[in-house]
C-alpha cells in the first residue's frame, strides 16, 4: 500500500504541476505522431554512400533514445533522405536534437572581427567565451608569399579568399554553404549570433574523435559553482593527441592567431583564447549556455556527429499506424487471459483463489501507476508491442503463485499444521521463484539492450512486471498467507479453502512407502489413494509396481 500510495502521490504531483496525466503515453502505432524527412547537403558533385546514411540512422536513433524509450521509428527513404517518425507532438528540444547535423569541427583563427551592427543577426546562442580581438580589415590586405606551413598561417588568406571576407554578410549565414565547406580549406564564418566574423584554418580537429560529451556547471579554480552551464568535452585518443598539439601551437601566438574556433554546422559557437596546454583531452564550452540548450549540444557531441549535413525537407503530422482498434483488441485478449487464469484459480484452488485474483489486481495497480509515471518522467511510450509484455506478465505472475501453492499443498500432505506449512513452503517456493524471474529479467535485459524500437517497449514492459512480481509476491501474497493461515476456515482445512489435507491425499515416502490421511472419511478415501498416485513420479510408479509384484509372489 505504501508503493501504491507512493506511485498514486507522484502521479498527482505531475498532473497538479507538470502537465503530466493518468493515462500511459501512447506510441506512434497506437496514438500516431509527427514525420520528419532529413535530406542530405551536400556539395556540386557529391554523393551520400550507404554506410553514411546507415551510421547518420544509427547516430539520430541514439538521439532520439537519450530522451527514454519513444518508440520511434527511423529509417531511410530512398538512396538520400532519413525518415524520421516520432509519436505525438515532441517538444522543441527533441527537434532541435534530431535536426542538428552537429558538424563539429575545431579550426584555428587566422583572423577575425567585429561584424557590422546590421549584419549582426539573433543573440539567443552562445557568446564566446574568448573575446575576439578586433583588427582593422586593411590589416589581412597581404597576400601569401609561401605555402601555408601549418592551419594558422596567414598564407592561407589568398586574395579571393580576402575579397570574400570583406564582402561577407552574417547575416547570409544560413544559406551560404558554410555547413558543407571542404575540411582542408579555410573558412570565411560568422559567430553563431552575427557579432563576430571569422577566417578560419582548415580543420584540425574533427568531432568525431570525441568519445563522450556532457553538460553541467562550471566551477572556478576553487572549485566553486560558477552559476554558469557549459558543455564538457572527452576526446578520445586520437583527438587528444591533436587537441594537445593544436593548443601547444596556438598558446605561442598572438592576437587572433591566439584563438581557436569550435564550429558546429559552420557556425562558430564559441571562440576562446588559448590559455594552456590542453593535453589531458577534456576541454569545455562556456557562453550563455541554459541547462536546456546546453543539454541538447552535449547530447548531439555525445552521440556523434553525422557524417554529413542534413536539413528539414518537411515535417508532417501522421495517423496512427495500427489504431485504436488494435489497442482495444490486445487488451481484450489480456482481459481473456486474466479470466482464463482467474477461472483456472478458481477450479484449481476454490478459496484460495482470492488470493491470486488479490495479488494481480495489486500488481495490475503498481504496473499501470509505474508506467504512467515513466511516461511523464522518462518518455516512455506504451505500443502494442508493450501491451503485449504486460499481458505475458498476468502468465508470469500466475506462476508464481502456483509454485507457493503447491509448496504449501505438498507440506500440508507431509502432515504439517498450516501456519507452518506456509513457513516451510515458502522458504522453497522463494528459490525457484527468484530463479524463474532472474531467467525472465535477463532476458528482457539483453533484448533491450540489443533491440531498438517497438521490441524494447516489449523488453521494459517484460522487465518491469517481472520486478514487480518479486515485489507483489514478497510484500503482499506471502504476508496474506501468513494472515489466512490464522482463519479457522483455512486453518482447520475446510473442504472448499483449497487447502484441506484429507482431501490432497497420501504421500510418497521413498522406498514405495505411503503415509495414509489421518482420519480420512470412507467415502474420500478413493479420491485420496487416486490424488496421491496422480502425483507420483514415474521413479515411485515404478518402484509400487515393483512392490505390488514382491507381494503377490509372497501370496503365491
């Protein structure tokens, strides 16, 4: 009841003041959602291989799954395009993350300003953390005299390349190119917020070297909270040995040649000044980060950038793909499924059938609060394939209570009184049920981990019933039984409690040896002796054979 009355309160909270409802979210088969198709950018004259396409499908998946288990859909359309199929209407960040190629690159500053008041275009993103240093433009009117010897020499600046930057507006920056710009060549950008212009260095960096990315906030030297949020970087071998060379390079500079850029789909998000040597491979990104947006880039780094630039070629509202008949046709079946077992219990066991029906609705109750409180706090969308795990675990549970039944019924025939026989047979029964659902929990553990879409909605659905019937199990059916043993009507073995020793029977007691019921009735010793051969093994049907045959050449 505290667990219910937990689950119950936290529901509460989240429908009171978080929007959240009492209903479990539904996945795009059942409820239907919005379709985004990403088509590739791409320069004159280049193509998008399979494998690209298959690792960007791989890359948006793990995006999508960072947010919890959505049941969404992606695959790729034709030769290009990725289709992207996300149930109900998912908010702004979820877009932004699936939409963001997050092309990331670290290229040296050459030379860079402060860009045009006009030109300047929103200021919602990240400032720099290292102020750019301005310079006038007739400063860079050099042209190279040599081949550039390394991503920061001026030589790269070639006079069309010097044309381009004078000329160059930020406010042109969306549609531009500079998402699609060739790694060894140098690029002419703008600040992510249009307040800076940039010549950058070809790429010394890439973002795919880069083996993890998270978000958090940033403490001084003392170790003290800043208040600021930032992305923190780890790269993994390979960029930590460039990152250290291209830092030991840029912090014996001066002026702009001092600075390197980080450049996320040809923007520069952040432009810092070199202050060491960074050759421990975890850099960070400060600027006017929230913890929202700061999130997002630390996902979209973290599951790695995309091979090659996308961009939105629509975006629509689709229909449900199986609907709400089929919802109600499964859950129908699990409804048939529960009678059939209540039925069952009901012949098998009589009263102590309400136990079983006891325990499935409390374990009915903890399985909808939980997954309504997954949906609201982690994203969990419930499909047909999910429906499908929790009508398996009405089996599942079932069994459970048949093997503590039956332990019980078999100390009962030991001659055990009741209270103790439920003692003794739960210590056995426990085994083989943690054993069972360990098998089950395993199983549902690896097919999430393997699996993507509509599958692990079936593994967490699996896995979590599972837990839950070691909890209703252990909390509940074991301490109702501890309580009904008590009742004279079980207690004393009333002929319809399910649990009267008469009428279970004789035991085997090794060497084809038969304890007979105590004070069994005339009229029910033959149903006794046909319960208790009914139970014998085949080992103890034959070692009675073998007996009856010794005892009948004995009367020969």
């Amino acid at each position: 009841m505290v667990i219910i009355i937990g689950l119950a309160a936290l529901n509460g909270l989240g429908v009171l003041f978080q929007h959240a409802t009492w209903t479990p979210k539904l996945a795009l088969d059942l409820e239907g959602g919005t379709q985004i198709i990403l088509s590739p950018k791409l320069e004159s004259g280049q193509t998008v291989s399979a494998d690209q396409l298959n690792q960007a499908v791989a890359i948006i998946r793990q995006r999508v799954d960072a947010g919890g288990v959505s049941e969404a859909e992606i695959n790729t359309q034709g030769t290009q395009n990725i289709v992207v199929s996300i149930p109900g209407v998912p908010d702004d960040e979820t877009i932004r993350r699936i939409e963001s190629s997050a092309k990331l690159e670290f290229r040296p500053v050459i030379f860079t300003e402060q860009a045009p008041a006009s030109a300047a275009g929103s200021t919602n993103s990240p400032a720099p953390t290292g102020t750019p240093t301005p310079s006038a433009s007739s400063t860079l009117s050099t042209i190279p005299t040599a081949s550039p010897t390394n991503a920061s020499d001026p030589n790269w600046v070639s006079a069309a390349l010097l044309d381009q930057y004078q000329n160059f507006q930020c406010s042109s920056l969306a549609t531009n190119g500079a998402n699609v710009a060739p790694a060894d060549k140098p690029l002419v950008t703008c600040e992510n917020n249009g307040a800076y212009k940039f010549i950058l260095g070809p790429v010394e960096v890439a973002g795919t070297t880069i083996s993890d990315a998270r978000n958090g906030l940033i403490s001084n030297s003392q170790g003290n909270s800043t208040g600021q949020w930032g992305v923190f970087i780890t790269f993994n071998d390979v960029g930590t040995r460039q990152f250290a060379d291209v830092t030991q390079r840029l912090f014996a500079l001066k002026g702009p040649q001092h600075q390197f850029a980080i450049v996320l789909d040809g923007k520069v998000i952040s432009a810092p000044t070199t202050n060491a040597v960074i050759t421990d491979g975890k850099p960070q990104i400060s600027g006017s980060f929230t913890q929202a947006s700061s999130k997002t880039l630390a996902d979209q780094l973290k599951f790695g950038a995309l091979p090659i630039g996308f961009q939105v070629q629509s975006r629509d509202t689709i229909s449900a793909t199986l609907g709400s008949s089929q919802l109600i046709n499964g859950l129908l079946a699990g409804l048939i499924g529960l009678i059939l077992v209540v039925l069952y219990s009901l012949l098998q066991y009589r009263a102590l059938a309400s136990v079983t029906i006891a325990s499935l609705v409390i374990a009915g109750t903890i399985t909808y609060l939980l997954v309504t409180l997954l949906s609201w706090q982690a994203g969990l969308r419930l499909s047909l394939a999910g429906v499908a795990g929790l009508i398996v675990a009405i089996g599942i549970t079932a069994d459970s209570f048949i093997v503590y039944f039956e332990r019980i019924r078999d100390e009962l025939r030991d001659g055990r009184a009741l209270e103790s026989a439920v003692e003794a047979a739960w210590k056995r029964a426990i085994r083989t049920i943690v054993a069972s659902d360990t098998v089950n929990l395993l199983a549902a553990t690896i097919l999430f981990a393997l699996a993507v879409g509509n599958v692990r909605g079936f593994a967490l659905t699996l896995g979590l019933t599972t837990i839950i019937d070691l909890v209703v199990v252990s909390l509940f059916t074991h301490p109702v039984m501890q309580l009904i043993a008590r009742t004279s009507f079980f207690g004393e073995g009333h002929r319809f409690s399910g649990l009267d020793p008469q009428a279970l029977g004789a035991v085997y007691r090794g060497r084809a040896q038969f304890r007979s019921p105590v004070s069994v009735p005339d009229g029910k010793k033959a149903t006794s002796n046909r319960e208790a051969v009914k139970r014998q093994t085949i080992a103890e049907r034959k070692a009675t054979e073998r007996e009856a045959m010794r005892s009948k050449g004995k009367d020969s």
